[in-house]
C-alpha cells in the first residue's frame, strides 16, 4: 500500500505567502493608448494651448494647473473627485496622476478610472508616471506648480 504524499508544513507556508504578496492591485483598467506621456503634458503645458483638464488624484498637485482631488483611494477623495467631474463635459480631455509610487501598488488610479467610467467620460488619460511623480516628473524638470 502506497503512503499519501503529503507537502512539509514549511514549504507550504512559503507557497502560501508568495501567492498572497503577489496580488498587489487588481488588473489595470486602462489601456495602453490611455497612457500619457509626461513629455507630452509637459509640452502641452509650455504650449498653453489646449490645455487638458489635469486633475491630481493622489497626495499632492504637483503639476501647474492641476485640480487636486486627493486620494482617490479614501471615500473623502473620491467624492470630492466626483463633485469636480460633475462641473465637465464628459467630451473635455482629462488627464488624472497620482505619482505616489508605481501602478503595480498604487491605491489611487484604479478609483479614479473606474468612476471615470462610471460617469461616461470618453476621453480620459492616466499619466504614465510608471514610478512616481519625483523621477517620471520632477526629476526630468517639467514644470512643477508653485507651493
């Protein structure tokens, strides 16, 4: 008779705790067209033509002309975004960004997306600050707003 194989304690916990940490976020909800540029706004911005409706849903505005909405991760963020979304035309170019680390981790983006969505808005971009505001913004030396 063959005994039941069965996996050590150790190796299990391990197994556990991998598949645990690896569900950082859920799956992103915008696509790859949807990612702006921070060269891009930056020139937009010097240009000042046509500017987009540029609102910060995390920590901080950072970037001139900016609405900041706060984090759109607290309930308190999200309706004050939603309360701003209210006043534009689901048409008008909006771009939203966080900064505060890289999308894989980032509480903020994905509530901002999805009522972004939810109100119908049809021409929105996240800015693609794939590691925070600091090295994809500042660092680069785009204009940052005054304090």
């Amino acid at each position: 008779m063959k005994k039941p194989s069965f996996m050590p304690p150790g190796i299990l916990l391990l197994l556990l705790g991998l598949s645990i940490g690896s569900v950082a976020q859920k799956p992103a909800n915008w696509t790859e067209k949807q990612l702006m540029k921070p060269a891009d706004l930056a020139n937009t911005i010097a240009e000042k033509n046509e500017l987009p409706v540029i609102i910060s849903v995390g920590p901080g505005a950072v970037i001139p002309n900016s609405f900041d909405a706060g984090m759109a991760s607290t309930p308190e963020g999200l309706e004050k975004l939603k309360a701003h979304l209210k006043t534009i035309d689901t048409h008008k170019k909006i771009v939203i960004y966080c900064g505060c680390c890289p999308f894989d981790h980032c509480p903020n983006v994905r509530p901002a997306i999805e009522l972004l969505k939810e109100m119908h808005f049809t021409n929105y971009y996240l800015l693609n600050l794939s590691h925070n505001i600091r090295k994809d913004w500042i660092e680069k030396g785009y204009p940052v707003a005054a304090s």
